[in-house]
C-alpha cells in the first residue's frame, strides 16, 4: 500500500461527533486499552452485535481516515473481540483523541 498522509477528510465538528460517538459507544467498555508504536490495540467485550457494530464504524474510517489499517480477532467460546488500529509514524498520537476528549 503506498504512504498515504495522517490525515482525516470530516470537518472538526464531525469528526469530534465522530471520535465522541465511539468513546461513549463500541469503545466505552474496552479493557485494556494498549498504546502500540504505530496504533492502539482495544479488548472489547462479547457482546452479542460487537462485530455488527464494528463493519460499518470500520467501513465509515476507512472513507474518511485512508491511512489506517484495522485487524479484528475474536476469542472462541464468545470471549473478548480485539480491535487493532495501526498506521504510518504518528498514527497513535492521531488516535489519542479516539480515547481522550480535546480538552
């Protein structure tokens, strides 16, 4: 895949909207939350539609954030769903806001 530049194409208000949207939704009851190099990696828990929930959330930033990359691993026996967000060099200070309001 060629470099393509941290960069989301929403206006501010959609995308606060947006990152607001999934620190109160799919991401709220994630444990533990863990800071990669190059993303951030979210443990959810089993919920009977989380991976319903995740294809249009994933669907809808890669339209708006081209540069990042997702993986998804589900634990057997209806165990916890593991959600990986990575990038290019930057990628998780971009994704900070993913997971802390802008003060």
């Amino acid at each position: 895949m060629a470099h393509l530049p941290i960069a989301c194409s929403l206006d501010a208000a959609a995308r606060g909207r947006r990152q607001s949207d999934l620190r109160t939704g799919v991401l709220a009851d994630a444990h533990p939350v863990e800071r990669l190099p190059n993303g951030y990696r979210w443990q959810l828990r089993h919920a009977p539609d989380l991976l319903a929930r995740l294809g249009p959330i994933i669907d809808a930033e890669r339209h708006c954030c081209r540069f990042l990359d997702f993986a998804i691993s589900a634990e057997g026996d209806r165990g916890s769903v593991v959600l990986e967000i990575t990038g290019p060099s930057g990628t998780a200070d971009f994704l900070e806001s993913w997971i802390r309001p802008a003060p």
